[in-house]
C-alpha cells in the first residue's frame, strides 16, 4: 500500500467514521492525499496498534482507540505533512 495516510481497523463503523473525518479533514488543508485502510490484524499489531480506529501517516501512528473528529485530524496532519 502506498499511501501516506491510513486508517488501521477492521472497517467497523468506527474506523469508517475515521477515515471519511480524515478525507474531510485533507479536503479543508486543500491536501490530494490518498486516504489507506489497513484491516489485517496482523498488520495493524505489527505496526503496535492494539486498540483501533488508529490513523497513521508514513507508517507512524498518530492516533489509536479513539474516532478524531475533522479539527483534531487537521491539527495533527499539519504536523505531519
């Protein structure tokens, strides 16, 4: 997977809320980022996480356990990116 950004979860309700508040959130910094999800387990456990929705940006995670809403993701991908 080549994006920058991912979302890692199983594509439950929560990662989806997750990854849509973050396409929204790069939509407003005017940012064309592809948007990643990583649903295998492995995967994700490999990366540290144990506790999803988590975001990610070049493979290091910035968020985990909890769904940011679009201000507190903009806040982050402006450090970031």
């Amino acid at each position: 997977m080549s994006e920058r950004i991912k979302i890692l979860g199983s594509g439950c309700i929560k990662c989806n809320v997750l990854e849509e508040n973050t396409k929204e959130a790069l939509k407003d910094l005017g940012l064309n980022e592809e948007v990643g999800h990583i649903r295998d387990f492995a995967e994700i456990a490999a990366m540290g996480v144990m506790t999803t929705p988590a975001l990610a940006v070049d493979d290091k995670v910035l968020s985990y356990g909890k769904v940011l809403n679009k201000e507190e993701i903009k806040k982050l991908l402006e450090k970031e990116l």
